[in-house]
C-alpha cells in the first residue's frame, strides 16, 4: 500500500521579515554617516550671535586691497584667535584724523562767521538793490563760489571716522588674538589708495559681488552696504554681529576684548 503524504502549506514568515526589513531601512542610519543633532551649525541664511559657521565655502571668495584672492576661512586659519570684520559703504569717502578734528571744527566756525559777514557786506544790499533794480546779483555769485570749501571740509569731518577709529584703538582690538579687517564692495584700486592715505595699518577686503556682505546680512536692497561689525572664532562661532556706526562698532569690540581678558584671566587663576 502508498502511504500518501500531505505537503505543508507554506509558511508567510519570509514576507513578514521583507516588510520588517523594509521598515527597518527607514530608521535605522548606516555605519559612517553622521547623525543630524540640534546644534546651531549653519553654512548660510539668517544669522546670529552664538551660531556656529561651515567657514569653508561661507560668503564666497574676496580679494585683498593687494589683489590677492582670499575667503573668510583661510583669514580664520591664519589668524591666531579669529576674524573681525567691520563693513562700510565706500572707501572713496574723504577722511580726517582724530587729532585733526579740532582744527577742521575751528576752520569751519571762522568760515560761516566770514560768510555771514559777506552776507552782511556785500550781498544783503545786492540782494535789496535787485528787488527796486532787477539785474544780476554778484552776491549771488559770491556764495556760489565760496560754499564749495566749507562743503567740501565738513566732508572731511564726517568721513571715514570708522575706519580711523579702529585704526587708532588697533593696538587694544588685536591684543587678544583677532585679525581686523575692513569690507565693503570696493575696487581693490580704491580701498589701496584709502588704506594708504588714512594710514590703516589692518588689509581691507573687497566684495565686489558683495556675496560675504549678503552673507552675513549687511547687504542692502538693492545695493549698498550697510556699516556693522562681524566678529568670528577659530571654530566658526559668531561672537559679534550687529549694525552701527563707528563709535556702536568699536564699542562693541572693546566690549568682547574685555569679556576675552577677563575669561582668560580666570581660567589662568589670575
């Protein structure tokens, strides 16, 4: 006699582990891929104070006053501490120096006093003499050709005190490390003639794309550049970045240069 045998059904496990697996791939991160964390690490968009920077490829590539070609993180690299970088609009703006102020001031209280007294003298009775006579008034003329150097000297005043600023205090700005630097969307050709003239003893960059100005959102729309101040680590933490003018900017880094003594005073058991 056959004995007949019946055949087991088969079994549905190895659709289960398919799906399992399936499942599994979704969650589980692979061997050498970092894992995301919460950390505040940005390569670009908004910023501010405490992030922490991607320097390589951040704000694209720039340019010494000297023509050579630079980023933001080989200055970092090569500084000892960090990077500070103040912006500003334009380098072709006249300057003054700090110890000329006075005089420039004094200058320009004598010439409205001798203007005023032209206007007194000479141009008051033209003036009164046309309304009865209409003819030309040569007090007219007078003042337009005896404005411009009163204009032209309180451009001066109000000109580049940022940059003399931070030239003045550069001795105690880089006592702890920082390289300074100064930005805007210049010519390599402008900021050298106003490096040399004003006497700057740090390089200026210049973004002529403004790409590391957008970057670190000093950029204004549609063009333009507004005064600031950036400050970074050797990490890539941002340690100042804020908008202002000079006496703000400066202010700001004397501010972190003391936060900086004192921590490495107290870390030193001074």
């Amino acid at each position: 006699m056959v004995e007949l045998r019946k055949r087991k059904a088969p079994t549905q496990l190895p659709v289960a582990e398919k799906r399992t697996r399936k499942g599994q791939r979704s969650t589980t991160v692979p061997e050498g891929v970092p894992q995301e964390n919460e950390s505040s690490t940005v390569s670009g968009g908004f910023l501010e104070v405490g992030n922490k920077i991607i320097l390589d490829g951040f704000g694209g590539e720039i340019e010494t006053n000297d023509g050579i070609k630079t980023t933001l993180y080989k200055l970092v690299n090569e500084s000892k501490s960090g990077v500070v970088l103040f912006t500003y609009p334009r380098a072709s703006t006249p300057g003054c120096k700090s110890n000329d102020r006075l005089v420039v001031i004094t200058f320009i209280s004598c010439k409205l006093i001798f203007y005023f007294f032209l206007f007194r003298v000479f141009m008051l009775p033209s003036l009164l003499h046309s309304l009865s006579h209409p003819s030309p008034c040569y007090g007219c003329y007078s003042l337009v050709i005896l404005t411009p150097p009163l204009e032209n000297k309180a451009y001066i005043l109000l000109g580049t005190k940022q940059a003399c600023m931070f030239r003045d205090n550069y001795d105690y700005l880089t006592s702890t490390g920082f390289s300074i630097y100064g930005l805007s969307a210049d010519s390599p050709r402008a900021n050298t003639t106003f490096k040399a003239k004003q006497s700057l003893p740090y390089p200026l960059l210049c973004d002529t794309a403004s790409s590391l100005i957008a970057a670190l959102g000093f950029k204004k729309a549609p063009k333009g550049t507004t005064r600031g101040i950036f400050a970074v680590d050797k990490e890539g933490t941002v340690l100042l970045l804020q908008p202002g003018g000079p006496d703000a900017t400066v202010e700001a880094m004397r501010q972190l240069i003391a936060r900086k003594s004192s921590s490495s005073s107290s870390e030193s058991g001074i």
